[in-house]
C-alpha cells in the first residue's frame, strides 16, 4: 500500500462524471490532529489542466496534476473531529511554487514566499514573490567544503545543505570530526558480500563507498517538486571493484503553510536492489542505513536538542529505542532554535525502526540491523520510506504528532459531483 492516499471513483459511473460541471472532494474528520497533510485523489476526466480547490470560508489550496490523472494537495492543519470539505474549480495559469534547478554542483530546490506589500495610495494589494533555497541534492563529489579533505572521502549522492522556512541551515557536511557524515545519506555499515565484509559508511576504511550514478526526472509544480536519482553501493574490497547494490532515491518537497508554523517536508523513498545474483547480508549493528548529520554548532554535549516521539530528551536513553519521529535541533544565528526531525513510515521493515543517537556529536542512524540479522535478497527490493520535517522554533511534540499521524496513516477521503 502506498504511503499516500490513494481512492478510487468506481462508485461513479463514467457516465456521470462526464456530465457534471462542480465537485465536491470531502475529507472525513480524523480521531486525531493532522499536520501537512498530502492527499492524492483521482481527477474527473474533464478536469481542466490548472485546478485549484476552495474552502466554504473562501480560502483556497493549490492543487498539481500528474501525468496518469491524479493530482495531489497539502491540508496544512486539520483539527481533530473536523470534517473538510472542497469544491474543485479551474485556477487559471498557475505558477510553479516549487523549483527544481540543475547547477554545477547538484539539484537544487527551491520554494516560493509570497510577501505582501503595504500599499498607502488605495491601489490593489501587492505581492512580491521571491525564491528561498530548500535543500541540495549533491552531485560533484569534487566540490568539497575544504582543502583539507583527504580524496578519499569524496562523496555525492546525498542532501545538503537543508534549510528552514526562515532560511537556517539545519544539517551538517563533511565535519571535522567524523569527514564521512553528509547531511542526509544512506549507507550500510556492517555487511557481508561475497565472502567479504565491504563497509559503506565509513569511507576511511576504503572496503565499500556509494557512487552518485545520475538523475533519473525532475519536476516542479504549484503543489510540490522533487527528482529521482540513482546511486551504486561499491564493494571496494573486491578484486575489482564490484556493485553490490542499486539505489534509488525518490525525493519529494512539499512546502507548508498555514500550519502553527511554516514548514518544509521532504519526503524521501529508497529502493535498493542486488546488482548481482548475491544478497547482501546485513548483521545485526547499531548504526548503518538512513543517516542525518545536524550542524557543526550543535556539536558536543550541550548543544544538541533531541526530542522523540516517546517525549525522551537524553540521547543515552533514547539511543537504541524505536521511534516514530526524533527530532535534532540546537541554535541558529542570532541566537534562534531551528532544527529537523525524521519520521519513520510504519510501512518499513521493523517499523518503528531503532534509532542510533550518538551521545556527543549532532547525528542519528535509523537502523533496522539493530533488531538483528538480515538480507536484502535477488528479487526482493528493500524499500524505505522517510519523512524530514525542517523547521524554525523550538521542537513541539504535538505538531510533530500530529505531522506523523498525517503521514501514517491516510485518511478517508471521497469525491462526489453535485
């Protein structure tokens, strides 16, 4: 099942739907608060090309079309016990809030902030629009921070820099101490491939390494926009260097307004796959597989804020727990708080999955190999779903509750012609 909503219109006859000119889209009252909602429905078939939906208080919600019929919104807030309901009415031309740029050192995405002007001579109100960086997708291992990196610490194929809605950076790269830490990322660590013990993570060791392959599609959008990328896990200590793993990535950005706060929600799909006829046997460790690497400030520690979804502040005590979300934060410039929590998707292997908290450096590994041995298997593709969720403030572990819950578990929603 896919972890977003998706329903079906076989309760209206084609017949019926070609013939009606208003929709309603329904969207029924959750037991629980929801926070950026994504909602993926089914358009009529004689659905204009730039739609929109509108509230009954007036307020409307941009709404993007894909290519096979089906479209997506974000609900930013819907408390619980309300019931949503929109009317689906053409848009016009409409502009993409969403940007997906190439630059010389990877794809960039940005967002669109809409600021009002205070206008003192009667005329109409006036908006700027300007563009706010999001996050990178890194492809030039080349382009390093320092001088001093050793070459073979070289990477791409990772996110960073990630930043909030008021522009702070929120997560870490090639840190002094430990150079092989990238933003987001996504190596294993303890491994056995044919016969040998090839290492991802930790690159110092030179026994495997994640090689950036290419960008597969980028699209941008009113609603969201985002690329799919594709890597190779390299077991270096092979006689010849051999793949042992295709990767994956499917990068999505939804920005969010109207919430208690703005947000910026990226969600992340991985797929692995054998690239041999050999499965790559994964031991029972405590780090390895999703990595998130928070600023050099927040190093040390008394500078990390950390909260999980079972209310833990202690990195000891939370350090091998299973959580729906963990959130690392810490101050910004000018002496804000800012920082970036992960949700894991309970359709994942061992969900909740552990999670590693390091107890003095500004990172986490959400780790299924802490549960015990496994594989990923010829044929069966291992398939990982993350949500990041990178905002300004202190953390807030109702809206982040209420985000998890948005992204957990679909709710019940229905389109009728009227």
């Amino acid at each position: 099942m896919s972890f977003l909503l998706r329903f079906s219109l076989c309760a209206l006859g084609l017949a019926t739907i070609a013939a009606a000119k208003n929709y309603v889209i329904t969207v029924a009252a959750p037991a629980e608060e929801r926070v950026a909602q994504v909602v993926t429905i089914k358009l009529p078939v004689e659905a204009p090309e730039s739609l929109r939906l509108r509230a009954a208080s007036g307020e409307t919600l941009p709404l993007q079309a894909a290519a096979e019929g089906t479209a997506r919104f974000v609900i930013p807030t819907q408390v619980a016990g309300a019931r949503l309901e929109f009317s689906l009415e053409s848009a016009g031309m409409t502009p993409d809030d969403v940007t997906v740029a190439p630059r010389p050192d990877g794809l960039h995405i940005a967002a669109t902030v809409r600021t009002p002007l205070n206008i003192v001579d009667g005329s109409a109100p006036l908006t700027v629009a300007r563009g706010s960086a999001v996050v990178t997708y890194r492809t030039d291992k080349d382009a390093l921070p320092r001088a001093d990196i050793d070459p073979k610490y070289k990477r791409a194929g990772y996110l960073h820099p990630l930043h909030t809605p008021a522009g702070h950076i929120v997560t870490g790269d090639y840190p002094a101490n430990h150079i092989h830490h990238h933003g987001i990322w996504s190596p294993w660590t303890k491994t056995q491939f044919q016969g040998r013990k090839p290492d991802f993570w930790n690159m110092q060791d030179r026994t495997g390494t994640v090689e950036f392959d290419r960008i597969g599609r980028t699209w941008s959008g009113p609603v969201h926009g985002g690329f799919m990328a594709h890597h190779r896990m390299v077991d270096l200590s092979a006689p010849t260097p051999t793949t042992a793993l295709n990767e994956a990535w499917e990068v999505t950005f939804y920005p969010v307004r109207g919430a208690s706060r703005p947000l910026h929600v990226i969600d992340l799909v991985i797929t692995q796959t054998c690239a041999t006829a050999d499965a790559l046997f994964l031991p029972q460790y405590h780090y390895g597989g999703l990595g998130l690497r928070g600023r050099d400030e927040w190093n040390g520690k008394a500078n990390l804020i950390l909260l999980t979804s079972d209310g833990a502040t202690d990195r000891v005590k939370a350090n091998a727990q299973r959580m729906r979300w963990c959130y690392l934060g810490g101050a910004v410039e000018g002496g804000a708080v800012a920082g970036v929590a992960v949700l894991d998707h309970p359709e994942n292997f061992r969900a909740p999955q552990p999670v590693r908290v390091h107890p003095d450096m500004p990172y986490l590994s959400v780790t299924p190999s802490q549960l015990g041995d496994w594989a990923i298997e010829p044929g069966k593709p291992y398939v990982a779903r993350y949500r990041f969720i990178a905002f300004d403030g202190a953390p807030d572990r109702a809206l982040l509750d209420a985000a998890w819950a948005a992204y957990a578990t679909p709710v019940k929603v229905t389109i009728e012609a009227r």
